[in-house]
C-alpha cells in the first residue's frame, strides 16, 4: 500500500517537472529567436539608413558636378 | 477505503493543476506579445512556421535563413556577416546582389543627366503590400511592404497582391510573428535601397571618368587655374563620397543577401 502510494508520488512529481520544463523550454526558444530577429533587423535597418544618407550626399556631389561641367 | 480514495483523488487533481500550470505559463509568452501590437499585427497573425530552412542547397542560403529565423542562439548577426561587414564589396556579394536584383527585375535604373535631374519620379516609394514567398517553399510565406517599383518583379517571381492568408499556428506568439514580419520589412527596404544606392554608384563613377577626361582637356586648353582647381575640388569631393558609398554598399549587400530568396 505504501508502496503504491510512493510509486504514484513518483509519478505526479515527474508528471509536474516534464509539463513545466516543456514549457519554459518553448518560451525560452522564442525569446532567443526574437531576440536575434530583433539583433539582426536593427543591424539591417541601420545599414541602410546609413546607405540612404550616403547616397544623400554623393547625390548632392553630383549636382554640383553637374554645375561644374555644364557640357557632358 | 476512503483515506485511499481521497488520495488518489488529490494525486489526479495535482497532475491536471500542473498540466494546466504549464500550459499557462505558455499562454502567457503569446500575451506578453498581444500587450506589444504595433500597426503592423495584421500582417503577423497570419503566417505560418517559421519553416526548414535546411533544406536548400545553398549553404549561404540556409545560414542566412536561419538567422532570419532567428537560429543564432548568440542574438548577433552571423561571424561571416560580421567579416564581411568591415571590408569592401567582395566580387562574390556584387554578383549576388546583382543575381537577386536580376531575379526580382529590380535593376530598372539607368541614369543619364536628363533623367537623374528627375530621379525622384522615377523612384517610386508609394508602398504596396505583397505575399512573399520564398525560393524553395521551405519557409512560410511574409507578408512585406515593398515599393511599386519592386512589386512587379516580385508578382513575376509568384508573390501576391495582399497579406498572406492567415495560418493558425500557435507554437509561436503574436509577438515572434510580428517581429518576423518587421524583420523581412527591414530587409526589403535594405534591398530596395542597396539597388538604387548602387545604380547612383555606377553613375557616379560613369560621371567621374568624364569629369576627369575633361579637366585634363583643359588643362591643355590653358584654363585658368582658378576654374580648374575649383572644378577638381568638386570631383575630389564626389571621388570621396563614391568611395563611401561603395563600402556601405558592399556592407548593407553582405547584411542582406539572399534573405529574401
């Protein structure tokens, strides 16, 4: 009687652990993905940002160039 | 009898308090991404998995997949990205880049001095929500906003009009839909950007060889040295802002390439 009551204890304990690690483990799985999303996108994001105000300014070379050498 | 009933009783109703604990504790990982929205939620609800990537050929592909998906557990873009960040535009991100802007038909730019003068108008940024799905079908379909210029070459390539149809999968939140989406976002507009930075880039070298043929004609001619340093000061200028360019292009290419494939 013991026994069973013991072996039954067992088993609710390992029921309880195997729920909640499988939880936390699909949740911990999403945040490190977003988080490299996160990472990577803004990595992205600021190197076009940096591209567009580049091209801003070798834009503006050009009309000045275009000033300069009025004939092609 | 009774002892061991009540045992038993309480033993099943502490494993179902338990299964439902966990999966509450899942839940809440979707709701902290609900309490987030942005404008864009429409667009994340409705894709699917995030895909196997794997399964290209390619291994570039699939590394560069793979972080968009987000598989690098250390939250930075990949070693070989960061490598190649530093330099220059190797001839191998060029021929990328050149083979992705030719499968989407983006390459549509071709200065000359009359139509760069209304370079705005030829550049159109009125964006457009498209379906994009990837190359081999592996990964879920994004929804993206892309320019009216890029559209068509994307419809060409079997995306469609609209936002994706909507997928019930709930392994991940609202929160990891929406920033995918506001990931392949970003990617599109450095996409977008590298090709017409790049197309500025060839004109702008077209122009300097020019320039550089005409100055050395009027250093012949006897012009005064006055006009000439000032017309070589111009070319100087433009010579370093090339050079720049060149380099942030050669970046945002290797940041990007083959993302979107």
């Amino acid at each position: 009687m013991k026994k069973n009551k013991l072996l039954v204890l067992a088993l609710a304990g390992m029921c309880v652990t195997f729920s909640a690690c499988t939880g936390q483990k699909t949740n911990n799985k999403e945040e490190i993905e977003i988080k490299t999303m996160d990472s990577t996108s803004n990595v992205v994001k600021e190197s076009a940002d940096k591209l567009e105000e580049q091209t801003k300014k070798v834009e503006a070379s050009l009309e000045k160039l275009d000033n300069e050498f009025q004939t092609p | 009898m009774k002892r061991k009933m009540t045992i038993y009783s309480s033993l099943f109703l502490l494993a179902v308090a338990c299964v439902l604990s966990a999966s509450t504790f899942q839940e809440k990982g979707n709701k902290n991404g609900k309490g987030q929205k942005g404008k864009n939620d429409k667009d994340q609800s409705k894709h699917g998995n995030p895909g196997k990537d794997k399964a290209q050929g390619n291994d570039h592909a699939a590394k560069n997949a793979e972080n968009a998906r987000g598989k690098n557990s250390q939250g930075k873009p990949d070693k070989e990205d960061k490598v190649k960040m530093n330099g220059k535009p190797s001839q191998e991100v060029r021929k990328n880049d050149r083979r992705y802007a030719s499968e989407y038909g983006m390459l549509g730019y071709n200065w000359s001095r009359e139509n760069f003068k209304d370079r705005k108008s030829f550049r159109k940024q009125d964006k457009v929500t498209i379906c994009h799905k990837f190359v081999n079908g592996s990964e879920s379909p994004v929804s993206i906003r892309v320019s009216a210029n890029a559209a068509k070459a994307h419809l060409n390539h079997g995306d469609v009009m609209g936002d994706c149809p909507a997928l019930n999968d709930s392994r991940y939140s609202d929160r990891y839909w929406r920033n995918r989406s506001d990931y392949y976002n970003n990617v599109q507009y450095n996409q977008e950007q590298v090709l017409y930075s790049s197309s500025i880039l060839d004109y702008a070298l077209q122009r300097l060889a020019g320039s550089r043929s005409q100055l050395a004609i009027m250093q012949s001619n006897n012009t005064p040295l006055a006009d000439i340093q000032r017309k070589q000061q111009v070319v100087n200028g433009l010579e370093e802002n090339v050079s720049v360019l060149e380099q942030l292009i050669g970046l945002a290419t290797n940041v990007v390439v083959n993302k979107l494939m």
